[in-house]
C-alpha cells in the first residue's frame, strides 16, 4: 500500500510539472520549424501546419492587431541566433473580413504579447511595410514600402540591422531598412498571421520558405564553404523544391537528356544524383580529381565535359569522358580553359580561356586540335553555350563596364548584347525547345562586373530566346556554383539549381 502511494505521488507529482510547463515547451516540430503558438490574450485560437509533399505551411491566427504597445497573432517559429536570412512566397487564403488582416516574418526577442520585435509583413488592403517595437511595451513603428501587394517576403538580420526586401514575384526586390535595433543573439523567428479582428480567423500560405545562415564577413571565398541545397524550379509557377541538402559544398547541376539523373560537383569529384531514389553516387573520372562547376553534357548526354585544375598546365584543363565513367581524355594542352558548351553535333567545345593576359571565348574540336579564339573586346569573356540549332553562341560579357548577356554566330562574328546593365548577368542557358533563356543575376552594389562569388543575393531570371523583358523565377542566396551549367530538363520545364546556407551553425538552435 506504502509503494503504491508513492507511485500515486509521482505520477501526480509529473503530471503537475507538465501541465505547469509554458505551451510552447510542449509543442513538436513544424516542418523546420519548432512550434507554433497563439502570442498574447487571443479569442480564437491559431494552429499551423506543415504539407512535405508541397512544401507548403499554412497558418491560421486571430487577434485585434500587432499594433502599439501588444500584439495577438498565430506565430510559427524556431529559435535562433546570429545572422540570418528568411525568405518567403505568401498569400492569404479567401477574400478575408479586415483588410489590415496580416501574413508576414517576425523576429521577436521573446513570446510575450508586448515582446521587443520586427516583423515584414504585407496587409490584406496591400499595405506592405516593416514594422517594429524597439523594447518591451513600447509603441510599434513603421516604415511604409513603395511596393504594395507584395507576395514574396524576405528579411534579414546582419547584426542589429534588419533588412527587408519584397517583391510581387517576378520582379527585382524592393528594399527597406532599420538599424541599431538590439533584439539580442538568441531570438525567436517565424512566419505569422494576424487577422486584425478578434472573433475572425484568418489563412495564410507560405511556400518556399528558406531559413539561411548566411556566411561570415570573414569567409575565405575557394578555401571555406558553406552547405548546399539542390533544388528544382518549376519555370511556369516558380515553385521551389529541395530535393537534396549537403553541409558540403555541391555546384552546378546538370540534367541528363534521358531526365532521370543530375550530375554536379563537389569537392573535386563529379556525383550522380538518382532523381527517383534521390541518391548521390559518385562518377569515375580516373585520375582526374580536381573537378570545378564548369562540366556540360554533350547534346544526347553521351559524354560529359569537365573541367579540372592541373597546377602544371597552368590551371583548369578541358576533358572529356563517357557520362557513364571512365578514364577522361585530355582535350586542351594548357589553361586556364574552362568548358561551358557542345556543339549541337558534338564536334565542337565552346569554352573560356585566359591567353596572354585576356579571358576570351574559344572552340576546339571535341576529340582536340588547334583552339579558335572567337572573342577580342577588351574585358572578361565567359559563359559560352550555343543555341540548340547550333545558330549562335551565347555567352557573357564586361566589355561595356557591366557584365551582360551576349551571342555571336558560331565563327565569332554578329556579336550584339541580349540584355541590359540593370544588374550582373552571368551564365546563359537554352532552353532544349529553343525558346526559352535562363540567367544568373548578382546585384550591382555587392559584386564588381568581373566577379560572381559564392554566398550573395542573386536571381535567376528567364527570358525568350526571341527577346524581351527578363523576369525574376528564383531568389537565391547563392552565386558562383548556383547555375554556372546548362541545368534545363529535357522538357523546358524545370531548371535544377543550388541555394546555399552555413548547415553547420551553431545559428539554427
């Protein structure tokens, strides 16, 4: 009877402590993120919850505001320190009661409704502005953007500096900024819902969502790296899926013809990546083991085109192997030469090459032979790939103080710019139909004209072949490696690339 009655006690002992324990101890983790909970004296409670086929999060809250001095809203959050970047596509679900309903980021310096916060956050009237309480009960501020209706929401924290950009999708982001604001190292982030009326519930949905560690000022770019994830872009939605995610540093994927297979590198050897098992294996290249991103595939996806540094030859050297594996055949005698394109029929390689001082575009036949200089302007010249009707050459070009999109005929001759100097543009890609160009674009204030390293903001942008204005499919924290090679499927669907994040940061807690 004695031990009995202690058990009692224990149990009820364990059952007061759990029930005493805050809510959000108790809650299990929500996609990437730790838990959800309802913030401030709410009427109708909120819930959140995670679709890993889409890759979706939908989030319902209430609350009469986050306004002055407490806020009452759904909040979907993990806990987090130093710098980071969150990224987003929202919208709301229905037609809604309030038009100051709200969806949107947070960074709050705790859970209680009159925490310290920031928040980016896009009103159901359109309104979008980034808002924030400097300390504990103090009145919320605001600084209105210019862009209205925003659906992508991005904000970012680089010491007591938050940044936000948006966007309706397609377009460049626009920016704004708040300063000196101290939320301290460990804090709260997440995604939110506030339906600005107490006994209303109101829907958000947020796809794509992206929670990076970016990297450190001190970041040694060639000799540190950060994590990888290879994703796959639906062109006609810019639906983002991550299909596969390394602490190493993987680049540059290829789609093989056939579309079951990429092909990338990491770490100087080239990988296969089994798209229906979602498995790595590694591909045999012999000898040759100090493989750079710039591979491509031959038109058929027979032989596979590497590059790879050879410290005696000058550099990077141009081979060619079986895409099945096997011992690489040297192709260019020096470098640096580093390949981007085949010929249509195979005959012919299109590649970059440094020659007494200049980077210029050069062809060589594929089995080796003489190099044919095709390129003489003043400036870096990189990036070639022909059109798939083997009509012209693209490539990108600095020659006029910003690096653009360029083509030529294949004998070097008709060279006129594509695009225009709005930003970097680097990295040409055709369609397999022909009718379609994907690009590379780093922002003119991080990157000088010749540059495009690892770890920036950048877009991929997309444009047809025939002309037009380019429109923004991707926003990536990533650069050198993200697309540096032909990535289309086979269909002109989809575009696989490679988003990156500090994976092993004490930051993701």
């Amino acid at each position: 009877m004695k031990k009995n009655s202690c058990g009692l006690l224990l149990f009820c002992t364990a059952l007061l402590v759990l029930i005493s324990l805050p809510a959000f101890s108790q809650q299990k983790p929500i996609g990437v993120f730790d838990g959800s909970k309802d913030i401030g004296s709410v009427l109708k409670p909120g819930s959140a919850t995670y679709n890993p086929k889409t890759q979706e999060y939908e989030i319902a809250g209430s609350g009469y505001n986050i306004w002055f001095d407490k806020d009452e809203f759904h909040y979907l959050y993990k806990r987090m320190s130093g710098d980071f970047i969150l990224y987003t596509r929202a919208r709301f679900v229905g037609k809604g009661v309030d038009p100051h309903r709200k969806v949107g980021w947070m960074v709050r310096k705790d859970l209680d409704g009159n925490s310290a916060h920031i928040n980016a956050v896009v009103h159901g009237d359109g309104l979008t502005s980034l808002q924030y309480r400097k300390a504990k009960g103090d009145s919320t501020q605001e600084i209105k953007s210019s862009l209205t209706g925003a659906d992508v929401i991005q904000l970012e924290r680089k010491g007591n500096t938050f940044t936000m950009r948006v966007a309706k999708f397609g377009q460049p982001f626009v920016t704004e900024q708040v300063s000196n604001l101290d939320l301290g190292q460990d804090v709260y982030v997440g995604l939110f819902v506030g339906s600005h009326n107490k006994d209303v519930l109101e829907k958000g949905i947020f796809r794509d969502v992206r929670l990076t560690v970016p990297a450190p000022d001190n970041l040694v770019q060639y000799r540190q790296y950060l994590g990888s994830n290879l994703e796959i872009l639906d062109v006609a939605t810019g639906n983002r899926e991550i299909i596969y995610t390394s602490p190493k540093s993987l680049q540059a994927p290829n789609w093989t013809p056939d579309g079951k297979t990429l092909i990338y590198n990491s770490d100087g050897l080239m990988y296969t990546f089994d798209l229906a098992t979602r498995k790595p294996k590694l591909l045999n290249t012999g000898p040759v083991k100090n493989n750079n991103n710039d591979h491509v595939l031959s038109f058929g996806g027979k032989m596979l085109g590497l590059s790879s540094g050879v410290e005696e030859l000058g550099g990077s050297i141009i081979y060619t192997v079986p895409v099945t594996g096997g011992n690489p055949k040297q192709i260019t005698p020096r470098g640096p030469s580093y390949l981007h394109g085949w010929s249509p029929d195979n005959k012919t390689l299109t590649f970059t090459a440094e020659r007494n001082g200049e980077y210029d575009i050069y062809t060589i036949p594929a089995t080796g032979g003489p190099e044919k200089r095709l390129t003489t302007a003043k400036g870096l010249d990189d990036g070639s790939e022909y059109s798939p009707d083997g009509k012209y050459i693209y490539f990108n070009s600095n020659r006029t103080g910003t690096m653009q999109i360029w083509r030529m005929k294949p004998d070097g001759t008709a060279q006129e710019p594509v695009t225009k100097g709005d930003f970097h543009d680097w990295f040409p890609h055709i369609s397999p139909d022909g009718k379609w160009l994907v690009f590379v674009s780093f922002l003119k204030e991080e990157v000088q004209p010749g540059d495009h390293p690892f770890y920036k903001h950048v877009y991929l942008r997309l444009m047809p072949v025939a002309g037009g204005e380019p429109k923004v499919i991707a926003y990536v924290y990533g650069g050198q490696g993200t697309i540096n090679t032909p990535s289309w499927s086979p269909d002109s669907k989809k575009v696989a690339f490679i988003s990156n994040s500090d994976m092993g940061s004490a930051a993701v807690k």
